[in-house]
C-alpha cells in the first residue's frame, strides 16, 4: 500500500479581517514580529522513527516535521482563522478544523500506522535479501518557513521531501504571500497587473539562462528544460525585501533530474511592471 500525503496547491478561500495585534506570550516561543498588523508565530518540532521487522532487517521509516504557525493575535477568531491556513497548507484538508498541535498528532498517527500497515512480502520475492536497510526506508521531510513578516504582508513556503523506496520520491516547494490588508493571498496580477504573464515570461526564461550560464535561452531546452513558450508565471512565489523569489517544482519545466528551479527577480527587475498603489509597489520603494 502506498502512502501518498499531497500538499495542496494554494486557493483562496481565505478571508482575513483587516485588524491583526499582537499578544502577549511566553519567552519560550519563536516569535516573527510585524510593524503594523502584528501577528507571533511558534513552532512544533517532530522527530520519528519506526521499523518494520523484514527477514533479520529492520524496514525504517524517517518522519521529520518543523510546523510553523501564528500563535498570537488579538482576537481568537482571528488567530483560528490564521491557523487554519496554515494548517491547510502543510497537511490534509480533513486536519483544517483542528488546532495547530491536534493536526500534527493526528498527522503523525496517520502517517505511522500506514507504515505500519505495510507488508513486506508485497514488496520483496521470498528469496530476496535486503542487503542495505536503506533500500527500503519511507522518510518523509515536512517544514514550512516564514520568509518575511513586516509591512502588512506575511510571505511563506511550504517545503515537502517525500520518499517511499525506491524511486518513489518527490520534492517541492511552495509559496505563498497573505496580504493582511485585504485578507488575500497575493497573486501576479495584484502586483504585475493584468498582462503578468506577457511581462514575466520573458524575465523569468532569461533569469532561469543566467543562472545556468548559458548565453541564448534557447539552450535551455538543451540540458533539460521544455519549451521555453511554456515557462511562464506559475502563481507559486513568495516575497521578501530584496525581490520575488518563483518556485518551479519537478517536472513543472523541466525534466525531473533537473529538480526545483528557483527564480529570483530583483525589485529593480521588475520596476517598470510592477502596478502602484499595491503592496509590493510599496515594498520596493518606488
């Protein structure tokens, strides 16, 4: 049986009320503070090993998760509202209604007991000796990270390493940018106006050439990339004080050994698209 847990892409089916301050909490937290709209986040560390008996081996299983999520605000509906985004981002959607610390156990339970669950004579002739323990190992990475948290914007990405044995493997990254002015996340039109695609493609392709040396980006194509036509803004970025940094996972682009192609395009870059009056206009002071 095959365990497949799926971060899922982002929709926004999120509304946030516009009034979000701090409160006060313990010293013991990891707190991310913002100038105006100010919320505190803290973080639950998981680290977890199981085996399964297999012949005079043991099968392992590897779940690490490092779950960050608000854990302070003024009013509790709006901290719940703020945790289940959160939630809803890194796990399951059935674990949205519980609390921070429910839907890490009950993931964690889950997780293990699907392991468990596994037979090893599906998997293995008779006769075969498991040389390496290793070959066979379930691990599962699980963490999400806060990239920035001032100016009315909370930016962060979700990071997802998932092996099953095998070649059963996966790797992505994705992000995502709450505007709390308007309870939004942030998408491309918002800040690169209506013809985002036209303006970033481009950009986009010709980052992705510099940051494999390569001198025509048609050369892409030769180690690896899809047509280059079909580069375009995936609505998967996160941003900070510097730029806007995109995330292409596996097999988004480019051929799977390529892995994720991160894109980072400089407020300068992006100066002459970039439409005023919004959020980013602001951040990168024009």
């Amino acid at each position: 049986m095959k365990m497949n847990f799926i971060i899922f892409q982002k929709t926004n089916i999120f509304i946030l009320a516009l009034s979000v301050f701090i409160s006060v909490i313990s010293s013991s937290c990891n707190i991310s503070k913002s100038n105006d709209y100010e919320v505190a986040f803290d973080t639950i560390h998981v680290s977890k090993t199981e085996s399964i008996d297999y012949k005079k081996s043991k099968l392992n299983c590897n779940l690490n998760i490092s779950f960050v999520y608000p854990v302070a605000c003024n009013e509790a509906s709006l901290l719940r509202d703020l945790q289940k985004i959160f939630i809803e981002r890194i796990f399951p959607p059935e674990y949205s209604n519980l609390s921070p610390q429910e839907a890490v156990d009950n993931f964690v339970t889950q997780y293990i007991s699907n392991y468990k669950s596994i037979k090893a004579e599906d998997f293995f002739e008779d006769d075969y000796i498991l040389e390496d323990e290793n070959d066979f190992i379930y691990e599962l990475f699980l963490e999400n990270e806060i990239i920035y948290n001032k100016n009315n914007l909370i930016s962060f990405i979700v990071k997802n390493i998932n092996y099953e044995g095998g070649a059963n493997s996966s790797n992505s990254i994705y992000g995502y940018v709450i505007d709390l002015n308007t309870g939004k996340f942030l998408a491309e039109n918002d800040f690169a106006g209506d013809n985002y695609n036209e303006n970033l493609s481009f950009l986009i392709v010709q980052k992705i050439a510099e940051s494999k040396e390569l001198n025509n980006i048609l050369q892409l194509e030769d180690i690896g990339y899809y047509a280059i036509e079909n580069i375009i803004p995936n609505d998967n970025f996160v941003i900070d004080d510097k730029g806007i940094t995109y995330y292409f996972n596996e097999d988004d682009i480019a051929a799977g050994f390529i892995g994720i192609t991160e894109v980072f395009i400089s407020y300068e870059e992006l100066k002459n698209f970039i439409v005023k009056g919004n959020p980013v206009y602001s951040l990168a002071g024009f």
